[in-house]
C-alpha cells in the first residue's frame, strides 16, 4: 500500500510539474507588434523604429496593433492574428500580410531562431 501512495504522488507531482513549465515558459517570450503606419499600411515596431522585416531569438508573441486581421504564413500553414490579439510563434520563417491588403502594402517578413 505505501508503494501505491508513493506512486500516485510522485504521479500528482509530475503532473502539476508539467503543467507549470509551459505557462512559465511561454511568460517570457518578449513581444514584437505589428502596428499600422503610413506609408506601407503595417509594419514592425522595433525599439520605435519601423521595419519590414524582423530577425529574433524565439519564441515570440506576434501582437496585431493594425487595422484588420493579419495573415501569418509559414512551412506549417496559415494563422490569422485579430486585431489587439496575439499568437506564439517559434522557430521558422514567416511572411505577414494584412487580410484584403492593397498591393501595394508591406509585405512583412519575420525569422524566429
């Protein structure tokens, strides 16, 4: 019987272990916005400057300050960003644009190491 006890709480333990790495984690990926600025509709707001493309140690929260829904495309498929969310993003490269954009807009590119 104390073997079984002993099992089920270093089971308890493993479990609540693993359930607090991830969001501690995930906590401290730095954020990097997309926000809206003329000419060019979107780009990336990097210590106050505005670029186009963006190269960061991951992973990195992608947060949408433009004015409609951002399309994220990578080797993995296509994520959608609303406005005023966000989404994890980790290694790969990315290419951003704005859902209905003219063609003339930024096209943005991202890399996450």
């Amino acid at each position: 019987m104390k073997i079984s006890a002993l099992s089920l709480i270093a089971a308890v333990a493993l479990c609540i272990g693993a359930g607090v790495a991830p969001a501690a984690h995930t906590a401290k990926a730095k954020t990097l916005n997309v926000v809206m600025h003329d000419p060019g509709c979107h780009w990336f707001s990097i210590g106050g400057k505005f670029r186009t493309t963006a190269s960061v140690t991951g992973p990195i929260r992608l947060a949408n300050y433009d004015e409609a829904t951002l399309k994220v495309r990578s080797g993995k498929g296509i994520q959608r960003i609303k406005v005023g969310k966000s989404i994890l993003l980790r290694h790969g490269h990315y290419r951003i644009t704005m859902v209905g954009q003219a063609p003339d807009d930024n096209h943005l590119k991202l890399t996450v190491r």
